[in-house]
C-alpha cells in the first residue's frame, strides 16, 4: 500500500513539474518578446548581447570588509614584579592574582613596582 501512494505522489509531482514549467515558459515569451522589440528599435545585434554577457562586472553584493591591518606592537615596559617568584605586570589588565593576595595579606602594590 505504501508503495502504491508514493507512486501516486511520485507521479503527481512529474505533473505539477511539468505544469510549473509550461507557466514559466507561458511567462517568459512577453519578456523575451520585448527584449527583441528593444533590440530592433535601438539597432542592438544579438552579438553585441553576447559580448555584453561576456564582459564580467563587479558583484552587486557587498564585499565582506576587510580587518585592518594588524600594526606591530611596542612591548608595554614591565611595572611590577613579585620579588621571589619573579613573576611580572605591566600594570595593564586585570590585576594578576599574587598581588591581590599580597594586598589581601596588607602587602602595598607600590613594595612591587620595578
């Protein structure tokens, strides 16, 4: 039985295909039919069509932008360092967690500057 109604829907979608092309082709012989009345009245060759065709244009569609180009960067001088991991901050960023644990413990930032 399942078989017996997809051939039944196989077929009825051959005939809705076949009848969407027939209206597009119905729709396309006005188009086609003043392309060439435009044609005759400005003296345009089917050539001249051609090569038009062939000539290629910049896309409509937007370009994607691009990224700016990426300058090189100066290293930011170190400001801060733990005296006996070594461990350094440039003073940019969140603050590194040894020196909120040295703040938490009452240790001033300044006792780290370099």
């Amino acid at each position: 039985m399942a078989t017996s109604s997809l051939k039944s829907i196989e077929t009825q979608i051959r005939k809705l295909q076949a009848r969407a092309q027939a209206l597009r082709e119905r729709d396309r012989k006005p188009v086609i039919a003043a392309i060439v009345k435009q044609m005759r009245a400005h003296d345009i060759t089917p050539a001249e069509i051609t090569e038009a065709f062939g000539k290629t244009r910049a896309p409509k569609t937007k370009a994607p932008a691009k990224a700016p180009a990426t300058r090189a960067r100066k290293a930011v001088p170190v400001k801060f360092r733990h005296p006996e991991s070594g461990n350094t901050w440039t003073g940019r960023g969140r603050t590194p967690r040894w020196i909120l644990e040295a703040e938490q413990a009452g240790t001033d930032r300044s006792s780290f500057a370099v």
